[in-house]
C-alpha cells in the first residue's frame, strides 16, 4: 500500500466533492457537496488550484484534501486552511502530514504579501477534539468561537413593524448600494473585510444565492439601510432528510441599529421561505458579535446546532 500526499487535478474534483460529503456527514451537521460548488469554490481569486489545493491517497484513491483561501485585506492578510481525511484512513498520520503541508504552503504563498500581517486561520468544529489537539500541538491559539443555529421556519415570528422602515424584496438592479450596506454595517466585525465587485458577485449570483427570497430595508428616503440574503444548497436535503435554507448574511447599517430592523427582515424572509414549503432555516453568528445578534437571533426562535472554532497563528506579527 502506498500513501501519500500530491497536487491536485482536474480529475479530483469529484472525488474530493464525495469525500466532504463523507466526512461532514459523521459530524454533527451533514452536508452534501457538489462538483459544481466546490468548482465555484477553488474560483483562481481566493483559491487557485493549480497551486492551492492538494489530495492525500491511498494506492491512488483519493482519501483526503486540503486547499487555501487568501484573503487579501488592507490592515492584514488571512489565509485560511481547510481538509480533512477519510474516517477510514484516520490514525495513520496523514492528517498531520496534510496540515503540515498545508502550514508550509501558506507560508509559502503569503511569503510576498509583506505589506500588512499576515494571519493562518482555521475553522475547526468542536466537537472533534482530534483536530483541535492537531492545532493545539503546532501552537495555533483559539480565537473567537461561531455558532451555527437553526429553527423550524414555522411559526413566522410576528415582529413589530420598524418605524420608517419598509421592508422590501431584494433588488438585484441595486446590487452595488446593497455591496456598500454590507460592508459598511460589518465594518465593526471580527475577521470581516470589504467584499470586492467578485465576492460579492460569488455571494449574490452564485449557484447557491437565492434572492427571490432575500430582503432588504428601506429608510423614509428609499434608502437601503438593512439586507437579508438567502443562500440553498438543495443537495444538503438527501443527508439532512429535510429542507433547510441559509440566511447568509444580515446587515443593519450602524446608525440604524436598535430599532428592529434585523428581526423585521428576518421575518419577512422566513415568509418567503414559508411560501416556498422551505421547513427549517439556519444561520451562522459570532458569539461575541458587536451587534447582539446570537441574543436576537434566541429571541427568533433559533436553536443551537454547531460551534466552531477559529484557530490562529501569525506569520508576522499582530496588529497592535
């Protein structure tokens, strides 16, 4: 038996699609990846797979992956590490080889971004304490925690109606003011950063963007002052046994906030998801968010589903 780890091709890509599938399903919150995500994923901005990505194999059947994301920000840099190996091929070391390997390529593909920090990251859910002992023993310390949380989309919460607000569908002929909403209102957010003309187009005309349920708010003046956008993922339902719809991103510019507006697109949102016999929604929080959301969001209805962790460790030193 030969093992190993190699660059990636153009063959693996769904393999590697099967895999996560595989290992996120024996945690606590399966998914289903496609092909087709993943291929929008490793999109040659954030990840180039020609130099980005790598497979760990067993006799040249694909057991692993790990991959880079870059992102490039004007006080600092973050390249975040993602993999993860077949249960079956675990307590060989190939997942220690994998995140080795991985360390040492971002070290390398940040080696010319001198001009800000820069920060390595990982996303790691806490409930597998093997991994967080892996980051333990290379010295990554733990940061800020996120929470996935989730509820039934029926009942709709019934919210009061924010004074001189109107919420209104998503407009996608208004698609660069709602780029500035976004960015302006998570300004004040750990680990944000502006979204560029591409991200944002990634997150809002990607395959799983759904703005026909997605929400935004107007002020007095028809002024966006909030956004509420919807993602799906309609393969997750085969290992879920249910419906589930994202909202990805909710956003109350700064000067707005405290006044409702948040939970008043939620609602309306989750309407839309009700008249399309969507079942259950999530979404994603910080736990220490600036905003109070991971209390709004209890206030909704919504329940605990999965933490995660985010794991650190500097290639220059930290800001400050």
């Amino acid at each position: 038996m030969t093992t190993g780890l190699r660059a990636y091709t153009a063959n693996d890509l769904e393999s590697i699609a099967t895999l996560i599938t595989r290992i996120d399903c024996e945690g606590a919150q399966p998914r289903r990846v496609t092909a087709v995500e993943l291929d929008e994923e490793f999109d040659g901005v954030h990840t180039d797979r020609n130099r980005d990505v790598i497979v760990a194999v067993v006799d040249d059947h694909v057991v692993g992956y790990g991959y880079l994301t870059v992102l490039l920000g004007a006080d600092i840099h973050r390249c975040y590490i993602w993999g993860g190996i077949h249960p079956d091929h675990r307590g060989h070391g190939l997942g220690s080889e994998m995140i080795d390997r991985l360390i040492e390529m971002a070290s390398e593909r940040m080696a010319d971004h001198t001009d800000a920090p820069v920060a390595l990251r990982a996303y790691v859910p806490t409930s597998d304490a093997t991994l967080e002992a892996m980051f333990d023993q290379r010295g990554w310390t733990a940061v800020r925690w996120f929470d996935d949380l989730h509820r039934p989309v029926r009942p709709v919460p019934s919210v009061p109606e924010p004074v001189g607000i109107t919420i209104v569908d998503w407009d996608p002929m208004q698609t660069n003011e709602l780029r500035d909403v976004k960015n302006a209102a998570f300004a004040d957010h750990w680990g944000s950063q502006p979204s560029t003309e591409h991200e944002w187009s990634q997150l809002t005309d990607g395959g799983a963007a759904r703005l026909r349920w997605s929400t935004m708010a107007l002020d007095r003046s028809s002024r966006i002052v909030g956004l509420c956008l919807v993602h799906r993922h309609d393969a997750d339902d085969e290992v879920l046994g249910t419906t589930y719809a994202w909202i990805d991103k909710v956003a109350t510019l700064a000067e707005h906030r405290g006044q409702g507006i948040a939970a008043a697109l939620i609602s309306a949102t989750m309407q839309h998801l009700n008249n399309a016999g969507i079942a259950n929604v999530a979404l994603g929080v910080d736990s220490d968010s600036p905003t109070g959301a991971h209390r709004l969001y209890e206030r909704l209805g919504f329940e605990p589903w999965t933490r995660y962790v985010t794991r650190e460790q500097w290639l220059s030193h930290a800001p400050g």
